[in-house]
C-alpha cells in the first residue's frame, strides 16, 4: 500500500527453540475449551487432525513432501469467509527473521526484496533461510496454492519482503556474531518501514526494553506500518518468569500470544502486558526449507507462529481499511477478538483469539466494547454498565399501588359523577321556581291571556 525510498541502516532475544519448533512427531490435541460453543466444535473438528504427509523425514531439508491436508489454522481463523472480501492484496508484509527460502514453490513471485543484515555470506537480498524459520512464517502469511499440497496463506495475495537478521539461535552461531541481537532487530524493523513495509512481523521477543528497539518501532509507527511481535515463549526457559517482552510490549505493537488446538493460551507462551491477542500456534502446517511442506510447533504451542497468522490478519485488515492508521488495524483484531468477557483483557489471552472476518467488518462507534479506541472516546463503554440491584422489600408492590390507583380512581369517578347529577337538578329548580296554588289558578285566566301588542310570545 505504502511505496517509501530505502534509508539502510540487535539484548538476548526470546530464544527460539528451533529444535523443538521444527519437530514433526504428531501431538494428540487439548479438549475443546473454547469461548463459545459454536467455536468449540469448530474446534473440536480440526484440532487434533496432524497431515500424515509431514511425517518421517518430510520436515528435513532437501526432502520435499506435500501435504494435501490444508492448515487447521484456515479453518479456526475462518479464512474462507475473510478472504471473499480480503486477500491481503496491495499489502506488504516485511519478516524480521531468518531470511526467506524463495525457492519454495510456495513462495514463487511472492517475495518482493530484502536485505540480509547478518553479515555471514549469504545473499545480499535476504532470500536466504538456514533455519526455515522466516519461511514457515512466510508461507502462513502468503503461500500460493501448488500441485498436491493444501498449504495456502491467510493473506495470499499479499507481498513479502525478507528482513534476515539472524542465521540461527544456536549457540556456534551466536558466538560468531550471527545470532539475534536487539539492534539488528531494531535495524530490520527500521529497514522494512522505510522500504514500503505495511506489517512488519517479528516472531522474536526479549525480556530489555532497549532504547533503539523502542526507537525502531515508534518510527515504524509514525511512517505507517504496524509491528506484529511474539509475546515470548517458554520452550527454551521453563522456569522464565512471566512478564513484558520487547518489543511486544511497546504501545505501539500487537503482541501475540499462542492458541492451543482449545483455542486458548497455556504456559507455553509467556504471559504478560504485552499480550495483546491469540492466534493458532500448534500443529502449524506451513511451507519448509529446501521445498515442501512441514507440521512446526507439533509439541506445543509456538508464539512464533501465531505471529504468523496475526501479521496475515492484519494484511487483511489492511487491505480492507487502507485509510485507517496502524493503530486502526490493531484496534480492529483486539476489538472483535473471541473472549469471554467483552470490556476484560488479561495477561494470558490478552483481548481474545483472533477473528479476521470480524475483524475486517467491525464499524466502530462509541459504543464499541473492548480495548481503547483510535476512533472515539469510549470510556464510556470500556467499562461494563452496573447491573439493576432489587430491593423486594423497599417501598410497596407496583401491583399493590395498581390496584389502589384503579379502586381510588373508581370512587373518585363516582363522588364525580354524584356532584354533577345534584348541581344539574339544582340548576333547573333554579330555571323552574315554585308556584303558589292560588296565583297559578288565577293566572290561568286573564293573566295568560295575551294583550295587545304583546305578539306571539308565550310563556309556557
């Protein structure tokens, strides 16, 4: 949407325990524990189905395997009926991350750019991915569809640029310099808003506010584009206390956390204030490294990749509200998100489980319920109205005053009515004065007989 000239230009990162998330073994799903009962059959239905396809060997580089089975995560987020009116077209999606293995059929005129800022002698554009990291994300955001496989992104008419700006986690790698840093992250994120970048996905989290990574994302902001970040995951610390992220606890960031199959976050995912909304995390079927596809985060759930889907969310949103600013488009997926409670977030769910049709249809008044609005001043409605409290025994029954303002009204009707009927009877005695015997006898006669000039009046 955006077309901005280039200006080139990072902290111990949330680690991304690649080990774990590049896992293939099948796992069984949680029950159903939804928000809603609708959701908890949709939930229900596709939460534990893992593709056989992407079994054995199928997640190992160089072994290219399809899976025909299509992402649960489609289904859950209801991909279906967002993209009949969104597709994530005109949006550009910047990856923070790896790199991107642009030979994936999946990813084949996708990827628009990049820039490696690892410096470890691989390609100068970014398209390069020695971990498949940056391409599992990139293929939930916008894989195409291809021969055998059911692999399709949320947001598939999006286009991508790949930010590399780490090789690996690991620790040989880190020692060379070629791990995640806060300011090579700072420097991705500064890269992408400054290169067109609409949505700018960073599945890494750390536990120091650093001030270029806060600078980073401010300037984002201010140009346009809005930074998607994990909000941490616990897989490589069990022991990591929860607690802010960075930088998915600056302001101007959607943090995510990651959804089991329930459709709910679990210890897995660090909880905090910066968890803003959940997406799918578990099971993620997504485009691999060397080609084909592969089950990540099969274990547990992954805030890595629910990052994925927030950031293909947020294309649509911005596709379908190009004139709202960043904040819009977040307000737009904290406001429609499933929760159980309207006016409450907390540090576990943050607003809810993301609903990208909602989403894209909200119309936002003062009466929205949910999270501060960009739009209006909704303090009023932020908070839930007091519910009617009812005192039995405070005053006297309404029915009880009922039936005594019918039975005073009916006496009243009836004193009225006797006062009429006498001052009528009154009025005409008045009209008819009494006459004495003897002067009516004798009027009788000559008195009532008319004189002269008298004409024709009478009295009767």
């Amino acid at each position: 949407m955006r077309r901005r000239r280039a200006a080139l230009p990072t902290l111990l990162v949330g680690a991304i325990a690649l080990g774990a998330i590049l896992s293939s073994a099948p796992a069984s799903a949680a029950a159903p524990s939804a928000p809603t009962a609708s959701t908890a059959r949709s939930l229900a239905a596709h939460g534990s189905a893992v593709p056989a396809a992407t079994a054995g060997d199928a997640c190992t580089p160089g072994t290219v395997v399809y899976s025909p089975e299509a992402p649960q995560a489609l289904a859950l987020l209801g991909a279906e009926e967002a993209n009949r009116v969104a597709t994530g077209r005109g949006v550009v999606v910047a990856i923070v991350d790896s790199g991107i293995d642009a030979g994936n059929p999946h990813l084949a005129g996708v990827v628009i750019g990049g820039v490696d800022l690892v410096g470890d002698g691989e390609r100068a554009d970014g398209l390069t991915d020695t971990t498949g990291h940056g391409t599992a994300i990139a293929g939930q955001i916008a894989a195409q569809p291809v021969d055998g496989s059911g692999v399709v992104g949320l947001a598939p008419d999006a286009q991508l640029l790949s930010v590399r700006v780490f090789r690996s986690d690991q620790q040989q790698d880190k020692d060379k310099g070629f791990g995640p840093t806060s300011q090579r992250i700072a420097d991705g994120i500064h890269w992408a808003a400054d290169n067109g970048a609409d949505i700018i996905n960073v599945s890494m989290s750390q536990t120091t506010d650093s001030p270029d990574l806060r600078a980073a994302v401010e300037h984002a902001s201010a140009v346009g584009a809005l930074v998607v970040a994990s909000g941490g995951n616990r897989a490589s610390d069990p022991d990591a206390e929860d607690g802010p992220r960075y930088p998915a606890a600056y302001e101007q960031v959607l943090g995510v956390s990651a959804a089991d199959p329930s459709g709910r976050a679990n210890d897995a995912s660090i909880h905090g204030p910066q968890v803003g909304v959940t997406a799918p995390g578990m099971n993620v079927l997504s485009a691999a490294l060397g080609g084909g596809d592969c089950i990540f985060a099969a274990d547990a759930p992954a805030s890595s990749f629910a990052t994925g889907y927030a950031s293909a969310a947020a294309a649509l949103v911005a596709e379908a509200h190009p004139e709202d600013p960043p904040a819009g488009w977040a307000y737009r997926l904290t406001a429609t998100a499933l929760r159980d409670d309207a006016d409450k977030r907390d540090d576990v769910n943050g607003w809810g489980f993301i609903q990208p049709f909602a989403a894209i249809e909200l119309l936002p008044d003062e009466t929205t319920r949910g999270p501060v609005s960009p739009y209006f001043d909704t303090t009023e409605s932020a908070a839930r109205p007091p519910a009617a409290a009812v005192d039995p025994d405070h005053g006297a029954s309404p029915f009880l005053l009922t039936r005594e303002a019918a039975l005073f009204t009916t006496i009243g009707g009836a004193t009225l009515l006797g006062v009429l009927g006498i001052l009528i009877v009154l009025r005409r005695r008045r009209e008819q004065p009494a006459v004495d015997p003897a002067e009516a006898e004798r009027e009788g006669g000559l008195l009532n007989s008319p004189g002269p000039g008298a004409g024709d009046e009478r009295f009767g």
